[in-house]
C-alpha cells in the first residue's frame, strides 16, 4: 500500500500543467492587460486540448474555439466560426 502511494506522489509530481506567458503588470495595468489578452488567445487557439475536443465533443470545441477568436480580435473567423445547437 505504501509503494501504491509513493508511485501516485511521485506521478502526481511529473505532470505538469501547460504554461503561458503572461505579464505580471497586466494584472494592474488595464493599458498592458489590453495587448496581451489577444496574444494569449492566439497561443491558446492552437493547444492540442483544444484540438482534443474537435472530436470529442463539437459543440463545446465551437464555443471556445468562437470566444477565443473574439479575444484574439479575429472577427472574420469568428463571424464564420458555427455556434449554437447541432443540427
């Protein structure tokens, strides 16, 4: 049983979680905080957990997929970019 806890520990250690960029003045700074949220949906546009959820569940990948491209100010995609209920 201990062997079964320190193996869980020691997986729990090697994951990580993604990591991004993101200035520390943007927290305060509305003028910074402005740039770099579009910067950031652009990256996160283009994460495989989001690519995972194509296939998984459409409907969910749309809806982020759609949100992102707002922020990101790519309003062309995001006009064509399919929301609401399947067909």
């Amino acid at each position: 049983m201990k062997i079964k806890i320190l193996l869980a520990l020691i997986v729990v250690n090697l994951i990580q979680a993604q990591k991004f960029y993101f200035p520390k003045n943007a927290v305060s700074d509305s003028a910074v905080l402005e740039k770099q949220l579009p910067v950031l949906a652009s990256k996160l546009m283009t994460q495989p957990s989001l690519t995972k959820l194509k296939n998984t569940n459409r409907l969910a990948y749309l809806d982020n997929l759609f949100r992102l491209q707002i922020v990101a100010r790519d309003y062309k995609k995001s006009i064509a970019t399919p929301v609401g209920l399947p067909e």
